[in-house]
C-alpha cells in the first residue's frame, strides 16, 4: 500500500486518476488543475498531520447549507440563532454543515473514523470523502478498520459503495456496543416518533447482511492501537468520543459533542434538533469542554469547519473554539 505522502496534495500526473473521477470522464489532455476549474470543484479536502508517531489525515466529505429552520436549536430562538451566526461572520437564516471523517494512519495500518454521507448525485455538495481519499492514495480496499461512532446517516451512510456493495471490503466495523443495543431494538423502533422511524430503517438498510464484520466495542476500552473510546452519550444513546495516543501526543475525537461550534462551543447548553437526549448532551457538552480547556487537549471535531483540528477555552459562561495553526509539514 503507498504511504499518504507519495501523493500529497500535489497536482501533478499522478494525480489525473483521482481528477477523472470528479467528473466521469478520461479528461484526455487536460491537466488536473484544468480538470478542478472545469467542474467547479475544490482541490482536495485532506490535511495530515501528527499525533506522536501517528499520521492522521482530515479527510472531508463536503459540506451541506440549508435555510435555518425554527426549531434548529430547540431551546434557543431565531433571533438567537441568527445572532450567533452574524458573532461568526455568517449570513443569516442559514446554516452550513462541514463534515469531516478521520484516517488513522498506525504503522501502515490504516483506520477511517466514521464515513460521511455516502455516495451522492455528481451535483452534490457532499459525498466527496471517496474522491478525496483517491487524492490521498487510499485506495477502498486500503482500510483495514473502520470506526462508527453513532448510527446519524451522516455517519454510516458511506459504509454502502453506490451498487449496495460494502465501501471498504476488507474493514473490521466497530460499532459501539449501546448504540446497536438501542437502534436495533424492534420495541425502540416501534415506540419512536415517526421523524425517527427513518433513521432506525436506514441502520437497518445499512447493517444489513454484514453481521459477520461487525464487532461491538464498550467505552473506556483501547479499540484500535492507540485509540481509546469514550462515553460521549446524549446526542443519541451510544455516542462515542474518542482518545488517540502516541508517545506524548494526544488528540481528542469528539466526534458530534457539538454540531457547528460557532453556535454551541458559545452556548453549550444550547440543543441542536439532532440530540435525542439534549439535557444529557448538553451536560456531556461541558464536561468534555472543561477537560479539553483545564488540558489544553488538541481535538478534532466531525463537524468543525476544515480542516477540523484545534484547541477549546473557557469564555465567559461558554467556551471559544481556537484554530490548531496549519502546518506545511509532518
């Protein structure tokens, strides 16, 4: 298997591949960067860096903008909502979701944590975590382990390749061991409000037949070298964080502790609509957020904007996301 960095973010030859498959299309005689400007797309959404001697790589599959709908924020108003985003710098009465999945890059042995949207119409503005893995050198077949850390489509839906077939064939698939407890429950399904009766049939549709690649992991337990999971419940039953270790270095995976930070590392008891439990995520919120201040932890968020990675402080009675400073080397 290459190693990430033979292919870098260079825009050279080798890289024509990956630029082909943006569009469908050979591409004869056109450079990747001709190829990009033609289609309007980005350059790749990667970003490596170190976690002692571990190599992890941001890898982004997209990012999707919606009007701001009431209720976004259960508890907190439109006017709220919208001033928070004007605090950011973004426009009102509109929300953009990144989305961010995480390859662990261990001794040659490669992890994906969580798997983003899944493959989507060539107009879409998500489902771009497999072409920007072909930009990485990382071919499906690659990935040894992959890590689910809560059952959100957002999260699974990439474990499905577009013919049904299973995105990374040869991946162990670790799941936490509450969320499968509670989303495959019949009696769950049964008593769920109908907005959620569609997330409990697409688990279904995604877990189907693949029992076998299947392992159920707990918390506070090393799942992978190095990686350590942690109880992160409230957004659903099984939500799981994560602790990657190498020689002195740490780095925190808080997977959905917030969604968007620009309006819940500010207001961290404010409840996205996607908590199924908001009282619960919001006291995880701040018991995650005091730990990472008091340790000054570097942390990754799934969906922080990319390429994802920096530090949290204390901010009043809330807390203030803080860049990590973009490094053009390992």
């Amino acid at each position: 298997m290459p190693r990430l960095s033979r292919r870098g973010l260079m825009l050279g030859a080798g890289a024509l591949p990956a630029a082909a498959a943006l569009t469908g299309t050979a591409l004869v005689g056109a450079t990747p960067a001709e190829a990009l400007t033609a289609t309007g797309q980005q350059v790749p959404g990667l970003y490596r860096y170190k976690v002692g001697a571990i190599e992890v790589t941001a890898v982004n599959d997209g990012v999707r903008s919606f009007p701001l709908a009431d209720g976004f924020v259960r508890n907190a108003s439109r006017d709220q909502v919208n001033a928070a985003l004007e605090a950011a710098f973004q426009p009102k009465d509109q929300i953009s979701i990144q989305f961010n999945p995480l390859l662990i890059n261990n001794g040659g042995k490669l992890t994906l944590i969580d798997t983003g949207n899944g493959p989507q119409p060539g107009t879409s503005t998500v489902g771009k975590l497999g072409t920007n893995l072909a930009w990485a050198g990382v071919k499906p077949a690659d990935v040894n382990t992959v890590v689910i850390s809560h059952f959100h489509g957002d999260h699974i839906n990439g474990l499905r390749a577009e013919d049904g077939g299973l995105a990374f064939p040869n991946a162990e698939i670790l799941v936490p061991e509450a969320e499968w407890a509670f989303w495959m429950d019949e009696g769950e399904m049964s008593r769920a409000p109908e907005g959620l009766k569609a997330n409990f049939e697409n688990v279904r549709r995604v877990f189907k037949d693949i029992d076998s690649k299947v392992t159920r992991y707990g918390w506070d337990k090393e799942i992978a070298p190095g990686l350590t999971s942690v109880d992160a419940s409230g957004h659903t039953p099984g939500h799981t964080a994560f602790v990657l270790a190498s020689g002195n270095g740490k780095l925190f995976i808080q997977s959905d502790v917030t969604n968007t930070p620009i309006l819940f590392a500010p207001n961290p008891d404010w409840q996205v609509q996607f908590d199924m439990d908001g009282d619960k995520a919001a006291q995880t919120r701040r018991r995650i957020y005091d730990m990472l201040a008091a340790e000054r932890l570097q942390l990754t968020g799934y969906h922080y904007p990319f390429p994802a990675t920096g530090f949290i402080r204390k901010d009043g009675n809330g807390y203030a996301a803080v860049p990590a400073i973009w490094s053009p080397v390992l």
